[in-house]
C-alpha cells in the first residue's frame, strides 16, 4: 500500500501527490501546507491547493477528471 501511495497522481495537474521525504510530508500537514495530499469524497488524492482551485472555481460540481471515476461529483467536508 506505501508503495502506491508514493505513485498516486494528482487528478488535475497528474503531478504526484505524496513527497518521496516522509519528513517533508510531516512538515506539510504541521504547517498546513497547500502541498499537503487531501482525499476528496470520490477516493482520489489530490494536493490540497489543486482541490481547492477544483471546488472554488468554475465550473461548480464538476465531476473528478480521473478515468476511474466516470462522472463521480467531487467533495470535501472542508469546503
């Protein structure tokens, strides 16, 4: 399961989410980093700052651009 997690691709930008630094990725949740990987209602990992440009920015209630999610809409109880 680690092994994927450090291959998962942002959605939006297809960059990968998780830093290769486990150290890194501590310091991006400490300081609330808008690098830091979220996971939004349909299962997918995106950066926290591409999933908030996703929900804020139109269009509205749009569905996941993962191919494995075929029309699923996108959500986050922080937004």
């Amino acid at each position: 399961y680690v092994f994927k997690m450090s291959k998962v691709r942002c959605p939006t930008t297809g960059e990968i989410v998780f830093p290769k630094d486990p150290e890194l990725l501590e310091k991006y949740y400490k300081t609330n980093s808008k690098k830091r990987p979220i996971r939004a209602s349909c299962g997918c990992w995106y950066k926290h700052e591409e999933l908030d440009k996703f929900l804020t920015e139109p269009p509205f209630g749009a569905a996941c651009p993962n191919s494995d999610c075929i029309g699923v809409k996108v959500f986050h109880k922080d937004w």
